[in-house]
C-alpha cells in the first residue's frame, strides 16, 4: 500500500504569556473544579487523542500500514511451505483472506480528499504511474536474466507479480470523485465486484478483475470515518477480536485440505475455481464480509502509541515493490529445496526472516536510496503553478466529503 500523508490534528493553542490574568474566585464566583491527578482524565472530559507522530502522522495508521505489509511479506514468503504443513496453510489462508482487503481499505480512507486538483494528479504521477512504469519495466528484465527467457515480453498491460496494486490504486484513484458523488457506493462497488466474479470472459489487461473484485474494500475506505476507528481503539473490541480470530483459524486449518486459496486471490472468475458463473453472486459479499470482520479484529489489536516498527509505516511502498525480487529468487533458485525449512523450526525460522526482510526494506537507509523511483519529486516534467489567489488556485487539502475532523488524503 503506498504510504501517503495522513491526518494532522491541531494541538490545542497555548495560553501566550501576554494573557489577562484569570480572575480571582469571589462569592458570586464558584471556584473551578480541583485538577485531577497526573495522568488521569477529569470527570465528563472527552478521551485525550493519541499523539500524533513526526509531521502530524497518526501512529496507529503507520503502526497498521507496517504490520499489514509484514503479512503480505509472511503469506508470500509462506506459500511453498503450505503444501507440506495443514498448520501453515491454515495460517496462510487466514492471513489471505483480509490483509490485502486491509491494504485496499487503508489506502481508500487515505483517498477521501483525492480529487483532480493539479497537485493531487501530479502525486498520483510520481506516486503511482512513474514506480509502476519503472518496477514493470525492472521486473521483467529481472525475469529474463534470472530464467535465461531474453524474449520474455514487457506488457505494461499485463502487471507482473505484485504490481497489480498499483494498476488498481491508480484507477481507484481517478475513480475517486465519482464514488464520493454516489448515495450508496458500497452497493455499487460490491456489484461491480460479483458481475467481474461471474464473467470468465473479463479478460486480464491491467489485471481488471483484480481491481474490480478489490474496488469494495477501497470504497469502504472512502466510507469510513475517524470515529470508526475509535470504536475498535477499546478494550472490548481486542476481546471480542480474541474468539473470532481464534473461530476463523480453526475453520480454516479444517478446510486447508479442500479449500483452494485461489478464491481469495481474485485473478479470475469463479469458473477458474471449478463453480459455476452463479456462484460469484454468493462467494463475493460472503468474503467481502469475512475480511471486513478479520479487518476489524486485526486493526483492534494495533497499537495506538508510537512503538519501535512506527515510523517504519512510512515506507510500506519501498517494502512492497522491493520484496518481490527476493520473493522471486527464492522460487528462481530452489532456497525452499532444503526439507529442514519444511519442519516446525524452519517455518518459524522463515517466518522471522520474512518480517526481518520487509523490515529491512522499510527502513530509511534504504528509502534513501530508492526515493528517486519509489517518490520521485520530477518537478522538471511539470508546468510550474504560479502561486494564485483565485478559484483556479490549488487549495490546501481538505475532506471531500464534510467530517468533523480534517480528513486525510
């Protein structure tokens, strides 16, 4: 999931010391209530926001964005291993079924803002065109060195590995002001999503059926609101997040024998599966629905505060575009070929190098030295803006939709 700018709260204004001193309580002036406590909350007082991070950033958005890729790290890194181990397919399909949901949905609330200003359109640029033109073109000449295929084609039609994403991004993106137009856009985006899972001949340019069956997920973003975050920040929603994982995990290590992951990769139309057309009308919203609840649960338990991993949220695109290389090498050059790695002890030891990877990746040494193709500025492509006062001019952002608090992009 691109990372992009979040939220920033205004801190409350300080008194300046130049203030008329508070009045002396008389009589016919109650005095105010005593202070409560260091660390505690008054009385009626509304709950204290978590702090905003560098830059006005939210922990816990950057906090999500970090776990989520180093469980699309963990599930790549997982699939050979889910052939020789019911426990670990188990976990795999769990993991499948929302975290890719979760990316969507996340980079959908981040778009609520998202529409055809200049600044916003140059972003989309070099955000999201200009790193999908240069991965496309580095994988494939990454293919053809690695499998020896000097003819192996470059289609940027045709998204290799996981530069699906950011086909889909970008038209969920230009998409944007026509869902926020729409009464009920839900409904119509989880149509649009059963329609692409019964029709086999969908074709697979710019992997369409791919976007249409994530295009829920990303308009549920669009839909949400900072208080539908605030009501998974409480104690009751991680217990309740506890059963429900632990249901879904156990039904999932029942049906790893029988359940094809496939279903949870939207490539193709149900038919792929061996189900008929008709069959997508009920698998689509059956699944949109599981992920929104493994979603919930696993948003309950992200830590609210600035840890350790925060600031590695920032880098989520470096990690994702990045990993798939070394994903890559290891099916290219047999590394899952040694049986130690399919015992209990190599999955968990490939497990730990997984989220070593995707962290590594993330971190800012290797931002610096990517930041050219994963953000490049390219101020040199674009007319430059004269700084305009009137209607025309490139205002600063704000919600596209009205909320009580500034939404982010």
């Amino acid at each position: 999931m691109p990372d992009t700018p979040q939220a920033t709260h205004r801190a409350a204004p300080q008194t300046p010391e130049s203030s008329p001193p508070v009045p002396t309580p008389t009589a016919s002036q109650p005095s105010p209530p005593p202070r409560p406590p260091a660390g505690r909350t008054a009385p009626g007082a509304p709950p204290s926001r978590t702090p905003a991070g560098p830059r006005g950033r939210d922990p816990f958005f950057d906090n999500a964005k970090y776990l989520t890729i180093v469980l699309v790290a963990c599930g790549h890194a997982w699939e050979p291993l889910t052939y020789g181990s019911r426990a670990v397919h188990a976990v795999y399909l769990a993991v499948y079924a929302f975290h890719m949901p979760a990316f969507a949905m996340i980079s959908g609330y981040f778009s609520r803002s998202f529409d055809m200003a200049p600044g916003r359109l140059k972003r989309l640029v070099t955000g999201v065109v200009v790193p999908y033109l240069v991965f496309e073109t580095a994988y494939t000449l990454f293919y053809r060195w690695a499998q020896d295929d000097p003819g192996y084609p470059l289609s940027l039609l045709d998204p290799w590995y996981v530069m699906w994403f950011l086909v889909a991004l970008f038209i969920w993106r230009l998409t944007t002001p026509l869902w926020l137009m729409l009464r009920h856009p839900l409904p119509v985006a989880l149509g649009l999503a059963m329609l692409a899972a019964c029709s086999p001949d969908l074709g697979g340019d710019l992997s369409i059926q791919r976007v249409l069956g994530f295009l829920p997920y990303f308009v549920l973003g669009l839909t949400l609101r900072p208080s539908h975050f605030e009501r998974l920040r409480t104690r009751r929603a991680r217990l309740l997040a506890l059963p429900v994982a632990a249901t879904v995990l156990a039904a999932a290590y029942w049906a790893a024998p029988s359940f094809d992951a496939g279903w949870l990769y939207h490539r193709g139309s149900v038919t792929g599966q061996g189900a008929p057309a008709w069959a997508g009308l009920l698998s689509t919203p059956a699944l949109f629905l599981l992920a929104v609840v493994l979603t919930a649960c696993f948003l309950a338990w992200v830590p609210r505060r600035h840890r350790w991993f925060t600031t590695l949220g920032a880098g989520t695109m470096y990690g994702y575009l990045l990993h798939g290389f070394l994903i890559k090498s290891s099916r290219f050059w047999g590394w899952y070929d040694h049986p130690w790695l399919h015992t209990p002890a190599g999955e968990l030891a490939v497990t730990a190098l997984a989220v070593g990877m995707i962290t590594a990746l993330c971190a800012a040494p290797v931002r610096a030295v990517f930041r050219y193709v994963v953000e490049p500025r390219m101020n040199w492509a674009f007319v430059p803006r004269p700084a305009a006062t009137g209607p025309d001019r490139d205002r600063p952002e704000k919600p596209a939709v009205p909320d009580p608090s500034r939404a982010p992009r």
